[in-house]
C-alpha cells in the first residue's frame, strides 16, 4: 500500500512526515531547507510509493487566509509543475506549532531542546498528518 507524505512548507524550513504503508502511523521524516524541498520529495518519491502528499495551508483565526499564503501559493504551483500526477490535499495547519510545542514540553524535553525549529516543523508535518488520518478513518 502506498504512503502518505505531509508538508509543513516554509520560509526557511519545510518539516516532513510520512505513514507507514499501511497508512495507520503518521512519523516525522525530516526538516530540510525550503529551497532543497523538490530535489528532496524527487529523490523520495524514486524510493518510496506516495500516493498523496498534504501541504498546510496557513490560515489565521478568523479563517482568512495568513500572510505567508503567497509564499506556500507559489510552492503548491511548483509542486504540481514538478509532480503532475501526484494527488495534493489541502490541510489547515493552524496550530500546529503550539501543539507542536506542546508535545516537546509533554515529553520531557529541557528548555534548549524546545528551542529546535526543526523539530517543531517536522512535529507539526507530523500533527498534521496524524489529524488527516484520524479524519479519514471516521
């Protein structure tokens, strides 16, 4: 069965998560640089069966859309140029870096840890991913 792959995408960082083949897990892959994102995914893709990736789509509370909108706009185009086939999935990702944050301080890591953006950004690909399969099962 093929895998589901998350993207956190951002200015500097793009967290990564992915299932198991059998789509129950949702784990943290990686955090890579934003520029290196579509070498990365092609490089994974060759290895991996994905079926279907979800980038978040930032939103601010009142459901507008935030002001990083055009910068994952413009890597949401890109993908599909570079992926034409691959089925993409909208997620709202709204809080995910409090939950994110959250999950650091609920296992114990000290203070300096909690401090790793790359962390968080893999944890909330991770967040995200978890919530759609959640969805999808109910």
């Amino acid at each position: 069965m093929p895998r589901i792959l998350a993207i956190d995408y951002g200015i500097k960082r793009t967290g990564i998560a992915v299932t198991d083949e059998l789509q129950i897990i949702a784990s943290g892959l990686t955090t890579i640089p934003s520029e290196t994102t579509i070498d990365f995914l092609r490089n994974y893709f060759e290895k991996e069966y994905v079926v279907k990736v979800l980038i978040g789509e930032p939103k601010q509370m009142n459901g507008e859309p935030s002001e990083s909108t055009p910068i994952i706009e413009a890597f949401v185009a890109k993908f599909k140029e570079n992926f034409p086939a691959m089925t993409v999935v909208r997620v709202d990702e709204r809080f995910t870096s409090k939950m994110a944050f959250q999950v650091m301080i609920d296992s114990g890591l000290k203070k300096n840890q909690r401090k790793n953006k790359a962390l968080i950004d893999e944890i909330s690909a991770t967040i995200m991913l978890r919530d759609y399969l959640s969805r999808r099962m109910f």
